[in-house]
C-alpha cells in the first residue's frame, strides 16, 4: 500500500518536503535546529534521527557547500529523505542511510564529521502517555536508546573540537549537561521563549568535542510577538534561513 504524503514547504517555500500525512510532523523545532548549526561551506555534518530530512535540507539551503549525511532507523523515511534531497537539487551533497544510533550500525565513520545535529526523543522512556502511532511514539518517546546514547553517538562522529547541537525540552536541561560532562565543553544555553512573558519550552544546547571552556547561558529567541505574529529574529531564521546567534 503505497504511503500518503503531503507537500510541505520550508523556509519560505525554497525547501521543499514531502512527509507522511500521518503522525510525526517536522515542525519549528527542525528549523532552528538547522539554523543553530555553526558550520560552513566545505564541512561535513551529521544529523542522527534524520526523518524525512528536513533539518538537512535546512541547512544544505542555509549554506551552499557544505555536506550533510542523514541516519535515521526507519528505512522508509530513509527513501522519502533521499527523494526530498533529488527533488531540492541537493542529492550530491546532502545524503541519507538507513540505522540505529550507532557507528558499527550505520558505517558512520568515528571523528569523521565537523558537526553533528539531532532532534532526539523529547520524553524518557516510561514517561508521558506515546502515541498509538508507531512512528510518532518513536520520535517523542525513548525506546532502546536514552539521551546519553543519543549524545555518546553525536560525539563519537565528529573530530576533536567538533561541535554537537540538539534541540530538546527545556525541563530536560539537567540530563543534557549531564551527558555532555566530561566529554565536550564551551557548552552553550539558547533558550527558545515562546513569547517575552513565557517561560521556555525548548532550549537548543552547543557543545564542542574535547573542550574545557566553561559553560555560557545566551541570551535565546523570543519566538512570538504579544499579538502571536512571530518576532522578526524568529521570522528571520524561519522562513528566510539566518543563522541563530548562538
């Protein structure tokens, strides 16, 4: 039976994304995270848990050059990902491979990759209540591999002063600094608030591989105006692909 899919557009409409109509949806967290990503043209960038690659082909339109592999465990997002890639004009930079989050697992080659990125599982395994749908349970609720696996993975990709950028939970913060201890540094906190008089909801956190520089809170991304119109730093980034000043 052949899967229904829908015609999205990112980024003001210069990305393009087909994506199953049902269950897990790229939202505005996959924009920031690309737009977080502090690489350039030439580099090479890893994204674990790619889905149908919308953080990828995020970033390979943010920044023409630059390279960007895409592992994801469900092989048949894997197929519409490589199909999105033919159909942005980005195949031969911007690719994708079916895998669990693990080297041997993926032919992800160790310290290969100038920066990793992911969107992993927002909730711990035996908490919240997962979707009926398989999919959408996997993408928000862990399942054999915790926040620590998806960090040692990221970390295990790039070389020595690599950067790992992730995007998660703001209640989660304490595990994701707990997980980079003692094995990245100059840690960076960037909070993403829903609008000036909210608290955040999400924070995007930077680490570099190897490191010792102290950890540093920026100053975030106040995403809506009081009206509910996003603010045009979030208007920027969204739909006109700027780099977030991380």
């Amino acid at each position: 039976m052949t899967e229904t899919l829908t015609d999205d557009r990112l980024l003001g409409g210069r990305v393009r994304l087909a994506q199953p109509a049902w269950g897990y949806r790229v939202a505005i967290d996959t924009v920031l995270l690309a737009a977080a990503v502090p690489a350039r043209a030439g580099e090479r960038v890893l994204e674990a848990g790619c889905g149908v690659g919308g953080a990828a082909l995020c970033l390979a339109e943010r920044i023409p050059g630059v390279a960007v592999t895409g592992v994801d465990a469900d092989a048949d997002l894997v197929r519409i990902a490589a199909a999105n890639a033919e159909e942005n004009g980005v195949a031969g930079r911007v690719s994708f491979r079916a895998g669990d989050i693990a080297p041997q697992g993926t032919g992800v080659e160790r310290g290969t990759f100038d920066h990793a990125m992911a969107n992993p599982p927002y909730l711990a395994a035996g908490t919240g209540r997962p979707s009926a749908e398989g999919r959408k349970a996997a993408a928000t609720v862990e399942a054999g591999a915790d926040l620590g696996d998806w960090i040692g993975f990221c970390l295990s990709a790039v070389r020595d002063r690599g950067s790992v950028t992730l995007v998660h939970r703001a209640d989660r913060l304490e595990a994701l600094l707990a997980a980079f201890a003692g094995r990245a540094g100059g840690i960076v906190v960037f909070s993403l608030w829903p609008s000036a008089a909210a608290d955040a909801k999400r924070v995007i956190v930077t680490a570099r591989k190897g490191s010792a520089a102290p950890t540093r809170l920026a100053r975030g991304l106040v995403l809506h105006e009081d009206g509910g119109a996003y603010t045009d730093e979030a208007e920027a980034a969204l739909r006109h692909g700027a780099a977030l000043e991380i």
